[in-house]
C-alpha cells in the first residue's frame, strides 16, 4: 500500500492522502485515521472530511499548528490505531424495486442477461460501504457493487430523479437524497429521507458505516413514507 502523503489545504486545512484508486482498503485506512483522531480529541482541530482515498482535516492553527499536527497523523498512522479494524454500523434501507421506483430494471436486466429478481437477490444481498459523502448533501457513494450489475451511465442524464431514488453508476450504487439531474441507472426507491434540513442531524449517513437495502412492496413503500411524515419510522440500524 502507498505511504500516507500530507499535503496543505490553504492555511487551515491539511489532506492525507493514501493512494489514487477507489479500494477498500485504501479507504479503511482512511477512516480509521478519522477515527484514531476523533478519539484522541485534539483541541484545534475542526472538522474531518473523509473521501474515498484521503482525509481532510480542518484545524485551527492558533490552537494547532501545521508541524504538530502532521506529527500527530504519522503517529497514528504507524500505530495500531491508525490500523484498527472499524466498527460496523450498517443502516437497514428499505428498497421499493423496479415499477416506477426503478424505470431502468427492466433494461438493466435485458441487457445483464438476468431476471427481475436476479438484480434485486444481488443488489440486496450484501452490505455496501459509505466510501464518501458528496454531489449533493447525504449523498452516499457506495462500494463493492457485485460485478454483474456494474453499468454505466445513461446516455443522456435525466433532468430530474425523484429523491430517495437507488441508482446504479458504474461500479458503484447509491442513493439520490434530493430531486436532481443525474445519469445513474435507476433501479428502485426507498422511502427514507437521506436529507432532511428540518432535523437536528440533516444527513443520515455518516461516511464510514454501512447501508444494507431490505426489498419491500409498492404498499410497503407508501405504509412506510406515511409513517415518517407522521414521526413515527425510525429506520433499523446494527452494530457490530
């Protein structure tokens, strides 16, 4: 594996960087260094912002400075809790598939050579990492989609998909939190709201945990969406 490379953000940010490719472990490393350093709890620094291959840390250099800080990450980074497995924490997302939730299914099954119930077995069947957050706020990029549903974009990106919509890009699936522009394959939609400004918490995810995504029925779907207007879902979450 590459070593950690620290480059400066402007004068009150600093980026670890591990690597230039989208891969596991690339990313475990970058959120166990999170990790190792929310634990630590250094006064100065702000805010941790993890991608799929590094760690943007925002610090206050009146309280921290560069030197220190950079001491503080190689530490970490060469100690077991800079190496430490991470705790699991996966979110169980209901999925309505195909029918309108998902008008690209059918296409994507046509062409993947399976049936309907195929690609909702495969696309459910595993738990699929946070690797990031970004586009749009709460939207979670998702690793590790079996290699039989990889696909790429549309040739021309829809105008608007409704929030809450499952999309497939590439080797990659996730979740549309807001009504947006994008060119994903759409496969399904689940009730849950990934973005809620109204809350005291906004994004429901957090980088670093898990979604799980339980198929159920068009009915469910609506049961569901009436129970959460009426604050009465709380979605399943596990710790392992």
């Amino acid at each position: 594996m590459p070593d950690m490379k620290l480059l400066p953000a402007g004068d009150r940010a600093l980026v670890a960087e591990f690597g230039d490719t989208i891969d596991p472990e690339v990313n475990r490393r970058v959120h166990c260094l999170a990790a190792a350093l929310l634990e630590q709890k250094q006064p100065g620094i702000l805010e941790l912002v993890p991608t799929f291959r590094s760690l943007l840390i925002h610090y206050d250099p009146s309280l921290l400075s560069w030197e220190r800080l950079c001491r503080i990450l190689k530490k970490l980074e060469s100690s077991d809790g800079g190496k430490a497995q991470e705790r699991k924490i996966i979110r169980k997302i209901p999925c309505c598939y195909g029918s309108h939730f998902g008008p690209d299914l059918p296409a994507l099954a046509q062409e993947k050579g399976l049936t309907r119930d195929e690609i909702v077995a495969l696309h459910s069947g595993k738990d699929y990492k946070i690797y990031m957050l970004g586009f749009l706020p709460g939207f979670v990029y998702l690793g590790e989609l079996d290699k039989r549903l990889e696909a790429g974009r549309l040739p021309a990106p829809r105008l608007k998909i409704p929030k809450g919509s499952v999309g497939i890009g590439g080797s990659q699936t996730g979740v549309y939190p807001l009504d947006s522009p994008g060119g994903w394959r759409l496969i399904g939609a689940t009730p849950l709201d990934f973005y809620d400004a109204g809350r005291d918490e906004p994004v429901m995810c957090h980088a670093g945990e898990y979604i799980r995504f339980c198929p159920i029925t068009s009915s469910e779907y609506y049961d569901i969406r009436q129970m959460i207007l009426k604050g009465k879902y709380q979605p399943e979450i596990l710790s392992l």
